[in-house]
C-alpha cells in the first residue's frame, strides 16, 4: 500500500536570496499545514541552473526560460529532491513529460516597480536616459513609452541589479514588486508602476511547487497549500502565453483578474523596440480559464498575422 505519511521533506530551489526566500516561505507553510512535518524534517537543497551561472547575455539568447529549472528538473526525476519551488513566471509553459505544476501560493503584488535617483517615474526621466533590463516585456513597454531611451542589458538577483543602479550602470531600472516585498526590502527610490501603464509578465508574482507526476504523496501533502484564485488567474495567462508560443525571445504581457465568477485576461505584444503594439481583454467564466486564455491568445496572434 502507497506511503500516506512522509517524514522527511526535500525541497529544491535555486540559490538567490529571493529563491531561498520563497523556498522557506513554502517550508513554513507545509509545517503550519502538517503536524508531522516540522523544522527538523524539511530540508531545503540548493541547486545551481545554467541561467544563474550565465549573468553577461540575455536569457533570449542562450535559452530562454528553461534555463532555471533543467537542473532542478533533473533532480525531481531522480528523486533527489520531493518538490521544487519556482517562480511562476520562470516557467516554460509546457513541462517536461512526467512532472506537472500542482499547487500554487496567493499570488504577491503582480506591479513591476520603477527605481531610479534622477526620476520619479519613466516619463520623468532624462532625454537619452539609459534604462537597464534584461526583460524584452518591459524593454518593448518601456521604449512604447519612451523611444527615445538607451536600453542596456541589466541581469542578475535584485541584490546586483540594486548595486547596478548605486553604480550607475545605467540611470533606471525595473524590478517586480513581489521580489521586493518578499525580500522585505525598503529602498525609497521603489515606485510601484500602474499595471496600465507596464503590463506585468504572464504568471508575475506567482509561486508555485513542481512534482513528479507519479508522486502521489507530494500532491496529497501540497493540497492545503493551494490557493484556488492564484491557479485559475495564472492559468488563463499561462494559456495565452502558450498560444502566442511565448518566450524569453517575445515581448508578451497579460494579466488576469477575477470579480465574481467571471475572469478578465489582459494581453499585450509589442515588437522588441516597442513598435507594432497589440492588445486585447477577454471575460469569461473563472473556471474555465484555459478557454479564456486560448481566445486571447488567438485573437493576439491573428493581429501579429
């Protein structure tokens, strides 16, 4: 008969401050979740992914979005690792066969945030100010806004890209609110960005825990932990995303948003310089998101036609 009860826990996460960050957060829920889980018999094993190692390209150029979870995949199919906790929006939208995304947390403010010393908002900032980003969303929404910005390539842990900025690599730059909040971090140049004005990444802010197909034990043991309206909300971007054959290499945007039972998604595509602007909203019944996110998705695509 199949194991009900497991004692001893791995997580696996990638090593950053952020990643750790979410790894406990997942670790403190299981315990409050389950009497027979506790400090002792949850271990967190960090794991090093080929898009950490590679801090001086753009992930659209070696990869993509794979590049942070081929490692830690790797151990869930060995079985070194029982679940593995990831950032939504780090995620390829189609899994390898034989693991699957079964829970994810309350979704954290989904806003991107501005943070420069010269300027308080985008608009604000200098003619021929330089942006740094290593994201092709926010690069195309920033230069839809501001064409006349010199964008330079900004990668790493928001720690680096902090220190990027006190350097002055460059004069702005963005990062996600969720990040922030969740590092507990306080820095008076942060101006959260309305989300009309910079559409966040599909799956923005979003935690979820990976598994094995075949664990049956792990999906039991995560179930408490899921939150219904983050999963229906993600799950209808992530289906746009999937439609639009999105990548690291396109600039897509979306956001959905439920009130009742009705689901609202939002997308958005640019070319990368900010040119050929589309978007689109889409309403439905919240529990059939993946409809939703496919007629956005199509109707986003037939415009890029």
């Amino acid at each position: 008969m199949q194991e009900t009860v497991k004692n001893n826990l791995v997580i696996g996460t990638r090593g950053s401050k952020l990643a750790l960050a979410q790894a406990e957060e997942v670790k403190g829920l299981l315990i409050e979740a389950h009497d027979h889980l506790n400090e002792d018999n949850i271990e967190i094993k960090v794991m090093s992914t080929r898009g950490d190692r590679v801090q001086d390209r753009n992930l659209s150029e070696i990869g993509g979005k794979g590049l942070f979870t081929e490692e830690i995949e790797e151990a869930l199919y060995e079985g070194e690792i029982d679940i593995a906790v990831h950032s939504l929006k780090d995620m390829p939208t189609r899994l390898p066969e034989g693991l699957e995304l079964v829970c994810y947390l309350e979704r954290e403010d989904v806003k991107d945030a501005f943070l420069s010393a010269k300027a308080n908002s985008l608009l604000d900032l200098p003619r021929g100010a330089v942006l740094g980003t290593s994201s092709l969303r926010r690069k195309a929404q920033a230069l839809y806004l501001r064409p006349d910005l010199k964008v330079v390539n900004f990668r790493g842990n928001v720690q680096t890209r902090l220190k990027k900025l006190d350097d002055n690599v460059a004069d702005a730059t963005f990062l996600a609110m969720a990040g922030l909040n969740r590092l507990g971090i306080d820095d008076k140049r942060v101006i959260p960005i309305n989300t009309a004005e910079i559409l966040p990444a599909v799956a923005q802010g979003a935690i979820t825990i990976e598994i094995a197909s075949k664990n049956d034990v792990m999906r039991s043991i995560l179930k408490p932990l899921n939150h219904e309206e983050t999963e229906l909300r993600v799950r209808a971007e992530r289906t746009m995303l999937d439609i639009l054959d999105g990548s690291c290499r396109t600039p897509i945007a979306g956001l959905a948003n439920i009130t009742g039972d009705i689901l609202t998604l939002e997308g958005r595509v640019l070319d990368e310089d900010g040119t050929n602007e589309r978007k689109n909203s889409v309403s439905g019944d919240k529990y059939d998101p993946e409809a939703i996110g496919q007629e956005l998705g199509q109707l986003l695509k037939c415009a890029s036609s």
